[in-house]
C-alpha cells in the first residue's frame, strides 16, 4: 500500500509537466499585463504559480509560514521565461525532497498554519494543507494563468483534454 506522500508524488508527476508547459508559454516583457483592474498582474500570477509547489516544503518541515516575513516564500515576478522556469524546477525539487522523507503519521497527525503576522489564516493537518493549500490553489491559479496565456495570443495547453491549441497533452 503507497504512503499519502508516494501518492502526492504520484499526483505531482502526472500535474506537473501540464504547469511547465503552461509556464513555458507566458508571454517575456509583459509582467505587468492584467486583463482587468481587478486582476493580479501576469508576472505576478505566472511567479505565483512558479513557486507554490515549494510550499509543500514548508507545509512537510515547519510548523507555519508567514507570509508577512520576507523570504523564499515571497511571491516573486521573473523576467525571463528561463528564470521562471528554473524557479519552478527548482521549488518542485524542494517538494519531491520534503515529500520523500514525510511520514503518514506526520502528514496526518501534526498541524500546519497559514499566517499573516500574528493572525492565524488556516490551520489544519499537513496533509490537508498540502493537498488543498498547496495543490488544488496551484491548479486554481494555473487555469487563471490559461486564461491570461489565452487573452495575450499564446497557445493554451492541453491540461486534461484538448484545448483549441493541442489535441491532447504529450505522454
């Protein structure tokens, strides 16, 4: 029987080569772009989703992340589509490796929290965290990016099923 992290490791491998490709497609120069004023702007989003995997690393070793503190778990803007996705590599990595050393009882036992100073945003299990605060946030954010790749004439990959720029996504 698999481990909940041999099954996140699992899920990560068939998600992720979908958000590189995405990644891949956002547009140099237009870090600022943003379809309303509502929106977060491109570079914004495209940095968002970049990183939000390595919280996985947080969510598996510390017991909060604040995200009023500098540090790594800032959301960052890339100029270049290189640099962009030399962060997600590199902050996917930090996920596999947390993840390769997480134990069940760890993941579903001990608590995690979300923070902004001293104002507790979330607090629940490891697991939980991950799968929600980390991964389904990430594929939230990935659609939102689609659509900002739609809206700037670059082609939308094919995530789940064709998109009116692939037939289906490569093996």
């Amino acid at each position: 029987m698999p481990t909940i992290a041999q099954l996140i490791l699992r899920e990560i491998d068939q998600e992720m080569p979908g958000t590189r490709r995405t990644l891949e497609r956002v547009p140099e120069g237009r870090n600022d772009w943003k379809p309303h004023e509502k929106s977060m702007p491109l570079g914004y989003l495209a940095g968002l989703v970049a990183t939000m995997a390595g919280w996985i690393e947080s969510m598996v070793k510390e017991d909060a992340m604040d995200l009023a503190a500098p540090g790594r778990y800032q959301a960052l803007t890339f100029p270049t589509t290189r640099e962009l996705l030399s962060a997600f590599d590199a902050e996917l990595e930090r996920a596999r490796a947390a993840l390769g050393n997480a134990h069940d009882a760890h993941l579903l036992d001990s608590r995690w929290q979300l923070r902004m100073k001293d104002q507790v945003l979330i607090d629940q299990p490891r697991f939980e965290a991950i799968r929600w605060g980390a991964l389904n946030h990430l594929y939230h954010h990935r659609a939102q990016l689609t659509i900002y790749l739609r809206l700037n004439d670059r082609p939308v990959p094919s995530l789940y099923g064709p998109s009116a720029d692939e037939q289906a996504p490569p093996e």
